[in-house]
C-alpha cells in the first residue's frame, strides 16, 4: 500500500471547518464568522462549491491538507458517503473522512457536539441504520487522541444555536491564543498536547496534582475539566476540584 504523504499546511491561517451541511448552515456561518474576526481564515465546502468538476473527497482533504487547524462540529446526520472502493473502502462519510486526514496530520482538532435538547426538524435526524451505527462510532473515536488514548478531546457540547455561538467564539480566540504562544507552539506536534500543556502550566502545582495524583476519580475529572475548559477556565476547575477534594 502505498504511504500517505505527510502535508505541511500553506503558509495562511486556514481552519478548516468540517461537518454535515444541510443541518448546520447557521452553525456554519456562526463558526466561520468566528474564525475570520480572530484573523484566520475560513476553509469550507461554501468555498469550493462553485468551481467546475471539483471531485469532493480530494478537495476535501485537500482542505484539510491546506490548514493549520480542523473544527468539527458533529451533529445527528452521518453524512454523504462517497462511493469510491479505492480511496473509501470503509465506507465513511466526507466529514470522518476529513477528521481523520486532519489526525493523521496532527493539526490542532476541535470539535464541538450537538447536545440531545438541541431543537431539530425531522429531516436533520438520520434515520439509515448504517448511518447511525456509523455516526455513533464516528463519535466516539472524535472523543479521543488516538485510538488507545483515554483522554477526552470533547470541548463543547451545545443543546442552542446561541449556545454554539458562545462555545465556538470562545474556543477560537482560545486557539488564536495558543498560536500566538511560542512556547507552546509545537512544531513537531500541532494538537493541544497535554504533556505540553502539563509543562507550560506547571507552577499551578495544585491543579497539576491532582493530575498526577493516584486517585483516579480526581485525576480523571482534572484532565476532563482541563482539556474541556481548553485552558482559559482551568483555574476555576482548579477551585472546584480543590472544594470537592476537602
């Protein structure tokens, strides 16, 4: 089998945004205008749509290939599968399919949840067995860091569409943070290491105990606070852990 190359993303601050589309125009352009007002650039299918015999999945990881960083936003649709025995021989839906290029990559990944209160016509819930057993897995490999990793990667559940919007521009002025941090910003590795975050913050010597402490109950809530809270309320769950532990 032939070895996939490893792409070094082009020299613009491209986010990639990556889902279903017919459910989640609004999300789309919330999240876009997000990316755009932090001084990136938006990289998404609307941007793509017009061009003449674009082949969707290689534009789609092309998109990907492009950018520094991949948002994901996981709604209640799997998605359209590209038919293609060669390059799709699992059968996955474009937007697996783009995650899994940006984790090969190693860009930066966050990805954002669509809760069950969250309101829905009847058209924007799948209903094909195989799409859902599919989107169910889909799921649950998008909450890890790889596929022997037991850290969370979950950063957002939203049940709104003005809880999405508070979410999403919260994480990206996060990220735009983390990009302009020299000092945690990894060359080798773009995800949000925890060992590179562990080390930066350090000195909360607090916090990072309990992460380190052999109480697993307490180490496993630390680290799920820690990534959720994406490092701007990591303080707050400090406090909060530091009660429940008294």
């Amino acid at each position: 089998m032939k070895e996939k190359k490893m792409h070094t993303p082009v020299n613009y601050k491209g986010i990639m945004v990556s889902s279903t589309f017919s459910d989640l125009k609004e999300h789309r352009k919330i999240l876009m205008r997000a990316i755009d007002r932090q001084g990136f650039k938006s990289v998404a299918m609307e941007n793509d749509s017009a061009k003449p015999d674009v082949d969707m999945l290689e534009s789609s990881l092309q998109m990907v290939q492009n950018s520094f960083a991949y948002i994901c936003l996981i709604s209640r649709k799997y998605g359209q599968i590209p038919e293609d025995s060669k390059r799709n021989p699992d059968r996955l839906s474009i937007t697996e399919l783009e995650f899994d290029e940006a984790n090969r990559l190693n860009r930066p990944i966050l990805v954002f949840y669509m809760g069950r209160k969250h309101l829905l016509t009847i058209d924007d819930i799948e209903t094909d067995p195989e799409k859902i057993e599919k989107l169910n897995t889909f799921r649950k490999k998008s909450e890890q860091y790889s596929e022997t990793s037991k850290i969370k990667r979950v950063y957002s559940v939203f049940e709104t569409l003005e809880e999405f919007k508070e979410y999403s521009i919260q994480a990206i002025a996060n990220l735009r943070k983390f990009i302009d941090d020299p000092e945690t910003n990894c060359k080798e590795s773009s995800h949000f290491s925890k060992n590179v975050l562990l080390k930066k913050y350090a000195f909360k010597e607090r916090f990072i105990g309990l992460i380190i402490s052999k109480n697993s109950y307490l180490k496993d809530l630390a680290l799920s606070l820690f990534e959720k809270s994406l490092i701007s309320q990591y303080l707050s769950a400090s406090v909060r852990i530091h009660r429940m532990q008294a």
